[in-house]
C-alpha cells in the first residue's frame, strides 16, 4: 500500500512575524488531507530553538491540537517526505531556511533560495521589475549607517525626489510590520526611525491615492494566475491591526474592475513571478491610482499569508480551487521541482527528524 507522505509544517521563526506564521501554520495543518499526509508539525522559537513534536503543537489552538493528533508514531530515525514552511519574513522566506533545505537535499513548497531572497528585498526587486519594464512607484533605499552619517543630506533627497504622504518600510519584512505613513519631515523621521528597529535597510515609496489590488500566482515553469481581489482597507492603509486586528478590512474578490485591467494584472503577476524565478507559490500586490488610472507593481510575496481568511488562498478559492486542493496542488509542485517527471515514483527522502534536531538542540 502506498505510504502516506510524511509532511514536515515548519512555522514561527525569528522574524516579527512570528505570530502570523503560527496562524498559517494552524490553517494549513487543520486541511491538509489526513488520508494523504502525515502531519508533522516543527516550530522554531523566537530566539531560533527547533522545538519537538509535542512543544510544536502546544503552540497551535487547542482545536487543531486536537485534529492533527498524529495517530501513526513518528520515531526520530523516520524519514520527512517534504518540507511546507509558512515561516514568514527574514530566517524564512528570504532564502536561509531554502538554502539549509537544499544542504539538507529535502523537497520544499515554494521558491529558491534566490526568488525568496529577491522576494524578500523590497529594494532588489523593484530594480528588476523596472529593468523589464514593470511600472513601480517612485523610491529609494538606504542603510542604517548612511542615515546616522548623513541624515540632513537624506531628508533633502527625499524630499526632493518624492512628495508627501510618504510610505516608509523595512526593506525585508512582510505583514505591514513596521510601515508607516508620513504626511511631513517629523513623521518622515519617526517612521524611519520605527522601520530601522525592524531592519537594518529601510525602503521610502511614493504615497498614491489608490486602490489595493492583489494576485496569486500558482506553478513552477507554467504558472497561472488567479482572479484578481481588491481590499478595503479599516484603516488609512492596510497596516498590521488593519490585518490582523479589528476584522473591519474588506476583501472584495474578484475585484470590481474592467476585464481589460483583470487581464492586465494577471498577466503582469506573472511576469512578475517569472522575472524573479519563483516557484511553487506567490502573492502579487499591485496598486491602482485612482486619478491617473496607472497600475503600479507594489511588491511580491513568496510565502504569503496562509490562513483561510487570507488573499492568497481565497483568490484561489474563487478562482476554483479550493484550500485543501491547492496544498495538494503546492506539494505536488514541489515534488516536481525536486524530482522532475519522476515525481510519481520517487523514493523517499533521506532527511531523518532527528536530524532535523540536530540543527538546534530541541526542547
């Protein structure tokens, strides 16, 4: 009888987004196929700890504790099949932990080492989406160490180049952790002065009037797009509590637009994927000026938010498929790029749990 593959749910991490990861990872483990998958939940603490089977789920809701009881044993010597991660932001979804996977010569779901690292700088891949002529607000970037050297000579550039309101961001976080809106020089510094406690590079854009237009894109070296969503954002902008917080936040999906513009940004989210060699999975955030009518690549997100109330699977879900169904599509996509056509018939990984714990020493 076919075995049921082992699949390893690595969440929490060292980012800021610590939090969020726990909620992904609770969604995902809740509608993996138990008939298909053996569950195999591994958090990571906040200070970097690879805690153990039981730890790990002490830290997911009671009801899902619950659902996934792991009803095979699972030995230390047994074999991960794959690795789905839903760690957010920098240690995760920058291309440290997808480089320790390839070391460690696992299937993963999602992208490389190099599209998450791209994914990951805000910076980096504004210049390749501008270099194949993607349309991006006006920015700039700078380190820490610059802005501590030559803070007046920044504001002036700043300034000069781009006009109030102003986003300021870290360069490498996701979750609109840190971002700020500065509407003159005294909220431009303190915003900067926020981003950098989260980052050591900070990333100014052009504030637009605009609506919130977002893509998922799904597939390996054929990816397809989904519908388009708009949000509606409770606050000024679509900020962390606006997320996560008070629940007022609207998704409108599809979203209200033209099937001329709805073809736009799906072709777009893909040339977009496509520019940066992502794989597996991303989320593409595009804003739309609401005078001009100009459409604007904001960002894209290799590992984006994954719980059921999430842009990114209920894109999906409205454009047919549903969230159990696309983790089996995302798994199957992994397999793929780690075995190639042979997928159906590879053998099983080599990588054991115990020496996933020998990485860091367990709780």
């Amino acid at each position: 009888m076919r075995h049921k593959k082992r699949v390893m749910v690595l969440f929490g991490g060292k980012s800021a987004e610590y939090k969020i990861s726990i909620q992904s990872a609770s969604s995902v483990i809740s509608a993996l196929n138990k008939k298909k998958y053996n569950v195999i939940p591994i958090a990571i603490s906040q200070s970097g700890e690879w805690l153990n089977i039981e730890n790990s789920k002490k830290l997911l809701p009671a009801l899902i504790r619950k659902k996934t009881t792991i009803k095979e044993p699972v030995k230390k010597n047994e074999c991960i099949d794959i690795v789905f991660s839903v760690l957010h932001g920098p240690y995760g979804e920058d291309g440290a932990m997808q480089g320790m996977l390839e070391i460690l010569d696992v299937p993963y779901v999602g992208a490389g080492v190099l599209a998450s690292a791209v994914g990951m700088d805000k910076g980096i891949q504004k210049i390749i989406f501008e270099k194949i002529g993607i349309l991006t607000v006006p920015w700039l970037s700078f380190k820490k160490e610059k802005w501590q050297r030559e803070r007046k000579n920044l504001i002036k550039e700043i300034e000069k180049k781009l006009f109030y309101p102003i986003f300021v961001k870290p360069i490498n976080l996701g979750s609109s952790i840190g971002i700020s809106k500065a509407r003159n020089r005294k909220e431009l510094i303190k915003g900067i002065s926020l981003a950098f406690s989260y980052s050591r590079e900070v990333i100014i854009e052009q504030g637009i009037d605009a609506r919130e237009i977002e893509c998922s894109v799904l597939g390996n070296d054929n990816p397809k797009s989904s519908v388009p969503g708009e949000i509606i954002a409770s606050r000024e902008f679509y900020n962390y509590e606006a997320k996560y917080i008070d629940k007022n936040s609207k998704l409108i999906i599809p979203a209200k637009i033209s099937k001329i513009l709805t073809k736009e940004i799906k072709l777009i989210a893909i040339k977009a994927f496509i520019a940066i060699k992502a794989s597996g999975m991303a989320r593409v955030d595009f804003l739309l000026d609401k005078t001009t009518k100009k459409l604007y690549l904001n960002e894209i997100n290799t590992i984006p938010g994954f719980t059921k109330i999430s842009m990114y699977p209920k894109l999906w879900q409205a454009s047919g498929v549903e969230y159990s169904k696309l983790l089996d599509k995302l798994i199957n996509l992994a397999f793929n790029k780690y075995y190639g056509e042979e997928s159906k018939n590879a053998q099983r990984s080599t990588l054991r749990l115990c020496d996933i714990y020998r990485i860091r020493p367990s709780s």
